[in-house]
C-alpha cells in the first residue's frame, strides 16, 4: 500500500545499519571488549542474515496481503535492532570506541523507528477494521 512507503523506508536504513554495524563488529571482532571466543566474523555474518531474512518475511507477508502478520514481522524486525545494546551489558560504555558507539546507536535507533512504524499502522489497520465492522 501506499501509506507502507515510510515505513518500508525505514526498514531499508535499518537493514543498511544493521549491516554497518555487523560489518564493523565483523571486521574489528577482536576489538569489541568481551565478545565471546567461539564468535567468528563468519559468525556476526550469519547473525546479520539470520535478522535480514526476518525483515524480508516480513515484507514478504506485507505484500501478499497477510497485512497484520507481515507488520508484526516487520516489528519484531525492528526490535531485533536493540539486541546491539547487549555489547553494553559485556562491558563498560566506556570501553567501546566511538565507531562503535556510532554503529551500535545507529541499528538501535533504526530499529527502534522501524518498531515505531509497524506499530502506529498496526493501530490504524485495527482501528479501520474496526470501523469497517
């Protein structure tokens, strides 16, 4: 639909910082403080895509008329975003750098606007099937 044009906007910068991030976290992996040793750049790539292939389900669904389940999924997706936070929680603000913070930030904001997004239409659509009824 139409009204889906930001929100599908926002779904792309997102992807493109989450793989800002990814790719930054993938390349500087030793770098980033307390990052566990089995984790592999490898690793980071497949997480990215892992989380890619839920935004393109999402969309997916959008576009086959399933609107609901494809905002839903493109929620989740957004949400997903905040997961980068979690190098907060394995050390100290103070112990990432400022590319770090920048990337990190950036797929949390993204993310968030996403989830933001999906959940202002997910509102509207019930509250015009609502009306419908």
């Amino acid at each position: 639909m139409k009204g889906d044009r930001p929100l599908l906007a926002l779904v792309l910068a997102y992807a493109a910082a989450s793989l800002f991030h990814h790719a930054h976290n993938a390349a500087y992996l030793s770098d980033y403080p307390n990052m566990p040793a089995w984790l592999t750049p490898a690793g980071v790539y497949v997480a990215w895509l892992a989380t890619a292939a839920v935004g393109v389900a999402g969309y997916l669904l959008l576009r086959s008329r399933y609107r609901l389940a494809g905002l839903g999924t493109i929620g989740l997706y957004g949400v997903l975003g905040l997961y980068g936070l979690a190098h907060y929680s394995v050390a100290p603000v103070s112990a990432h750098s400022p590319t770090m913070h920048l990337t990190i930030w950036l797929e949390a904001t993204t993310g968030t606007l996403v989830l933001a997004g999906a959940a202002w239409l997910i509102g509207s659509e019930l509250r015009q099937r609502a009306a419908r009824a």
